[in-house]
C-alpha cells in the first residue's frame, strides 16, 4: 500500500468544485470552480455528498478538465460522472484526468430541491 495514505489528510490535493448548498429549480445546470491539480498525480476521486432531497431528483455530477483555468473544459475521458439521487449519502468515484485542471459540472432535472456539495481529489505528486 502507497505510504500516503497513512497520512491522507495532508498527501491529497484538490477541494470543493462546488461548495455545499441547496439546489432546486426545474433544470439546472451549474459549473463548479475550478481545482488546480499541478502537484497532483495518479487517480483522481470525485465525493459527492447529499443532504435533505425533497421530490424525486436526478443530479448528473459530471467532472470536466481543461489545460488552464479559465480555458474550455471537456468532460474527462475516463468517467468521471454520476447520478445522486438518494439523500444524506456519499457517492465516491474514481477516474483519470488528462489536463492539469479539474471542475464539476452538474445538472439537476425535475421539480425538486436537495442540498448537495462536491470536490474532487488526487494523491499529491511523490518526492
């Protein structure tokens, strides 16, 4: 096992893309910020955690990547996406990125509200 995540807290690199907050509306579609992932390597992993839901949500989490910040994001080309639907849960994937930069896309469909945060992580580059 890689000796980092003996110490995960301070081996990872990356943040909230999109912060914890309520969301409704009948489609919704909002970027996150974006997560500079220069002393990152390996894997990423996206956490997506749900709170109150109220009606019956669909809630795409898509992760997009892009070679600057402010530059055109493209969806990551291994995964990278899922759906929440059920409340008070975490979602947790894993995917690879190719670009240095990462941030969430998500698209809430249908009547609904639910309280939802996002972040997306790598292991910190090994020295």
């Amino acid at each position: 096992m890689d000796a980092r995540f003996n110490d995960l807290g301070s081996n990872l690199v990356g943040g909230p893309s999109v912060p914890p907050k309520s969301h409704s509306a009948s489609v919704t579609t909002g970027a996150g910020v974006a997560v500079d992932l220069v002393a990152a390597e390996g894997n990423c992993f996206l956490v997506a955690m749900t709170g109150t839901i109220t009606g019956t949500p669909s809630f795409a989490v898509q992760a997009e990547e892009s070679d600057t910040s402010g530059g055109s994001y493209t969806n990551v080309p291994t995964g990278g996406a899922v759906t929440v639907a059920a409340a008070n849960t975490t979602y947790v994937i894993t995917f690879k990125r190719t670009k240095r930069f990462l941030k969430v896309k998500a698209t809430l469909t249908g009547t609904t509200s639910l309280e939802m945060g996002v972040s997306v992580f790598s292991t910190k580059k090994a020295t």
